[in-house]
C-alpha cells in the first residue's frame, strides 16, 4: 500500500467532512459544457465523491473510483452512488467515457494521466479535466 493510500485511509472521515461540500462550480462550469447530453463521465480518484455527486445531481452518468478502500466506502455512502476502489493503472476501459475527472493528480503524478489519454483508441476527441498541485514529497 502506498503512502498516499495509507493516509487516506487513515483519515478517510475527516477528509470526507472537510470536502463533501466545496463549492467547485467554476471548474465543472468550465469542463461540463464540453461534454454531450448524457455523457458518462470517469471520476478518477473521486475522493469524498464530491464531483460525483454534483455530476449526477446534473444528469450526467458517472463511473468513480478510489484507491483508499475506506474512502471509497464513505464517499459511495455518502453519495448513494457505487464508488470501486482501484488505480489509474488498473482502469482498462478509458474508451467508454466522454469525460475524465481527475482532481487528485496530486496523488498519482501527471505521467498516469497521460497514459491514460494513451489508451483511449477509437475516439477522436474527449475532455480531461486534471487538477496538479505543486508537491515537494517532504515530511514533517
């Protein structure tokens, strides 16, 4: 188990309660109108399910995961909605989504991204919405 994964099992609660309900109108404003009507959208590494909840809320078909297994469990109770519990390394089926939600890059690193744009064969075009955030890997 990773050191991330690790953490956010640690402190799935307290993560849930401080992000449930973050307000991220202006990203899902500036990703959603890209999309089709009921385009199904990947919401990697969904956290608390935060953006599930909203894209569902709006319509949308959502598929989210997790890598914390006890996050995911709060986050799918939380949203009443399946929350699976794997990686990005693990999700094969890129092809079937109009959109992919990542907001934890932090977590993964930009390279797993990529791939995972690599793996999309037979569509054109699709929509990515990635969230970095600078990150010195330091311990206090």
């Amino acid at each position: 188990m990773s050191q991330s994964v690790a953490y956010y099992n640690e402190h799935a609660q307290a993560f849930l309660d401080e992000t449930l309900y973050v307000d991220m109108s202006a990203l899902y404003d500036s990703f959603l109108p890209h999309l089709p009507e009921n385009a199904h959208i990947l919401d990697a590494g969904c956290g608390s399910g935060r953006d599930s909840r909203e894209f569902l809320a709006r319509g949308y078909r959502v598929t989210a995961f997790d890598a914390s297994d006890k996050l995911a469990g709060l986050a799918s109770r939380a949203i009443s909605h399946p929350v699976s519990v794997r990686t990005f390394d693990q999700v094969s089926e890129y092809q079937t989504y109009d959109g992919i939600w990542a907001s934890a890059l932090h977590k993964v690193g930009k390279t797993a991204i990529w791939q995972t744009a690599d793996r999309r064969p037979g569509r054109d075009e699709y929509w990515l919405n990635g969230v970095f955030q600078k990150c010195d890997n330091t311990r206090e």
